[in-house]
C-alpha cells in the first residue's frame, strides 16, 4: 500500500492526529498554569510525572534529597496541588509529559506501580 504511494493512515485517523496536534500548544509557548514555577522547578514536576522519587530526582539532576523536598513542596503550593497523582494529572494535561516520554540518558526508569 505505501509502497503503492498510498496513505498509511486511514482518513478518519489522520483527522484525529492533525485535530489532536492543533489543539497542543506550541512547544515554546509554556501553560499558563506552569507559568510561576521556576526552570528547575518545571524539570522537577517533569521528572515527578515520570514516576521518579525524591532520591531518583536528586540523583537525575545531581541534587540532594532535601533539595528535591523543597522544590516538590514549592511545586505543590505553586500549582496548589495536594500530592503527587494531581501533579502528575497536571503534567499530562498542560502537556509537560506525556506517555512514552523517553528518560534522560543515564537515568532510571521509571517505577512500575504495585
């Protein structure tokens, strides 16, 4: 079929994709929710919706774990958000993360739950 010079994707899907890409904001345009949170603030809440941990954080950004602890905590009260499942709900949708998010080189993957 491609080789053919068809269309992969069916028309009913790539409507879908092309509405779903226009409704992203740009990638340099930040949501105005995230818009009071520092650089590395914004690289702590990514990291956290990934699923790492305080000590996984730390060690990604070569930070200590009280450190990560204070950033987490001014992320929480920025965003007024009461844990980590809201701020994770919050990344998804403000597009910060996204699912299959590759790690960083050299970093962990991230947690399975259970």
């Amino acid at each position: 079929m491609v080789a053919d010079g068809e269309a992969l994707l069916s028309p009913s899907i790539r409507r879908r994709l092309i509405a779903d890409y226009a409704r992203r904001p740009p990638a340099s345009e930040q949501p105005a929710a995230l818009a009071e949170l520092t650089p590395r603030e914004l690289e702590v809440l990514r990291l956290l919706a990934r699923g790492f941990s305080n000590g996984e954080i730390a060690r990604e950004l070569v930070l200590g774990e009280a450190t990560v602890k204070t950033h987490v905590a001014r992320v929480f009260q920025k965003l007024d958000l009461h844990d980590r499942a809201q701020a994770v709900v919050l990344a998804y949708e403000t597009g910060l993360a996204g699912p299959g998010a590759a790690p960083a080189a050299g970093s962990p993957p991230p947690r399975s739950p259970g």
